[in-house]
C-alpha cells in the first residue's frame, strides 16, 4: 500500500525467518514481484517453444539444433546444473520440451553427454536436500542410459561409469555424517560463516 515503514518491518521479518531456516540446514528463498514476473515470462516462452517443436518435424529439428548449440555454446549444461533449483512451472514445461525433443538423436545424444558431464554436481547437490527426485532430470536418464549404444560412448569418452561410481561413494558419505560434525559437508544453503555464528552462539563459553 505504499507504507515504506510497514514494508520494512514486513522485510526484515521475512530475511530473519529465512535466515533461521537456512541455519538449520533447509533450503529457502525469497523472491520478489520481479522474480514471479520472469518466471512466467519465462514459462510462457518455453511453452511456446515446446509447441512450435510438436507442431511438425522442421521445427522440432531447429528447435534442438538450437539448444544443443550445433557448432555454437550449448545452453543444455547449464540448464541441466541448475536444474534443481528451476521452479516448479518452468521445470515442468523444460522437462516436457526435453521429451520432445529426444525424438532427434542428435539432440538425444547432445542431452546424454550433457548429462553425464553434470551428474556428479547435480548429485552432490540433490544429497544435500536441495531439489525433488520426481521432478529432477534424473527422471529422463531412462531415454539414452537404456540404449547400449550410448552407455557405451559415454563410458568411453565421458567416463561414465567413474561419474557414477563417485557419484554414489560421495553421497553415501554425505549421508554418514552428522549435521554440524567435524568434516560434514554444509547444509543446504548454508556457508561457513553461518555455521560458525552457530557455534558462537551455541558455546556456553563465548558469553564469557
């Protein structure tokens, strides 16, 4: 309503409850007016890419040539790295135009290479509570890591199953420690500073 003091207060309050909750390990965010607005700017295009890639095999293979990248930087491995963190609509309508997509083999083997080069961080990041499993791109693997033929290129030229295997002993040892013990990896969206104020406050013998 135009009320700066009450805005004020209202944003201080909403900062230190969020700050309460990332100290403890949980992943929170604040977004803005601006921040809702391209989030479904963004959604609204992606959608409309999604149907100009169904509407007929021409465009579905522009599409993909241009995602893919096709002899310039491709936008899928950073897409794919942040994909955890990609609301929820937005992931909805990338994931769909991924499906589609995938009837191209070249953009489904430009997908796979992709996703083998961001598996390790993405699951790193998943152990670290940040994302949903049903709502990741692990639920897409299944497209190309069921075909021989490009298990056995990605074994070959992207180490696949190293990834894999790392993969797996870092988040078994992201799972055996304790919140806050001595070499646990940080909470969710947490840093050091934050974890250090904690324990200030948290010893009896700081007070004195």
């Amino acid at each position: 309503d135009g009320d700066g003091t009450s805005s004020t207060l209202v944003g201080a309050a909403m900062l230190n409850r969020a700050k309460i909750l990332t100290d403890h390990g949980l992943v929170c965010s604040i977004k803005t007016l601006t921040d809702l607005q391209n989030e479904q700017t963004a959604t609204a295009v992606i959608s409309l890419i999604g149907s100009l890639a169904r509407s007929c095999d021409p465009l579905c293979n522009q599409v993909s040539a241009g995602i893919s990248g096709a002899g310039i930087s491709s936008t899928l491995p950073p897409l794919l790295r942040s994909d955890l963190k990609l609301p929820q609509q937005f992931t909805s309508s990338w994931h769909s135009l991924l499906l589609t997509l995938l009837a191209v083999p070249d953009f489904k083997a430009a997908l796979a290479n992709a996703y083998c080069d961001t598996y390790r961080m993405v699951t790193a990041e998943y152990a670290r509570g940040i994302g949903r499993l049903e709502q990741s791109l692990f639920t897409l693997s299944v497209q190309f890591l069921n075909r021989v033929t490009y298990v056995r290129i990605l074994a070959r030229e992207r180490n696949l199953l190293a990834n894999l295997s790392r993969s797996l002993l870092e988040t078994m040892r992201s799972a055996s420690f304790l919140p806050g013990a001595a070499g646990s990896p940080l909470p969710a969206g947490a840093s050091a500073d934050m974890m250090l104020d904690e324990d200030v406050f948290s010893d009896p013998s700081s007070s004195l």
